[in-house]
C-alpha cells in the first residue's frame, strides 16, 4: 500500500508542478495532505496511519520543495524558459 500511494503522488505531483504555480501547488498539496489524512483516520490503526501520511508528506512537499524554490526563482526573474518542458 504505501508503495502504491508513493507512485501516485509522485505521479500527482509531476503533473501539478508542470502545471500550478507554486502557490496553488502549495495549497493543492495541503488539501491533498488532509484529504488523505481523513480517510487514513477512518480506515487505519494509527500506526499505519503514520506511515502512510509521511509517505504522502515525503512526495508532495520534502521531494519537491527545490524544485518548487526554482520555479519560483525563473518566474520571479522574468525570464523565459523551458523549465516545464524539461521537467
């Protein structure tokens, strides 16, 4: 289970830094965070639980917060890029 819930939000999240600022990647991410966490609480003992919300955390925030400072660093400067695209 929590192979298959890393693979979806790694997933989840390519697709969102390709398409969402990092402002509404930021608050996507949040909703999805608690999205899981509520239905974790009714369906998991609290130690899976756990393990399942930092399998989340790791692939929506920890992962990507380099990309999302550099993003934000191209779109504050102005310039012109690529930067989707090789992504």
């Amino acid at each position: 289970m929590l192979e298959e819930t890393a693979t979806y939000y790694s997933q989840l999240t390519q697709q969102m830094l390709l398409s969402d600022s990092s402002e509404d990647y930021i608050q996507k991410a949040c909703w999805c965070l608690n999205q899981e966490k509520g239905r974790a609480s009714y369906y998991l003992p609290d130690s899976t639980q756990f393990k399942l919300i930092e399998v989340v955390r790791w692939q929506l925030l920890n992962q990507t917060v380099d990309r999302l400072i550099e993003k934000q660093k191209i779109l504050n400067s102005g310039m012109v890029t690529d930067f989707q695209i090789q992504r």
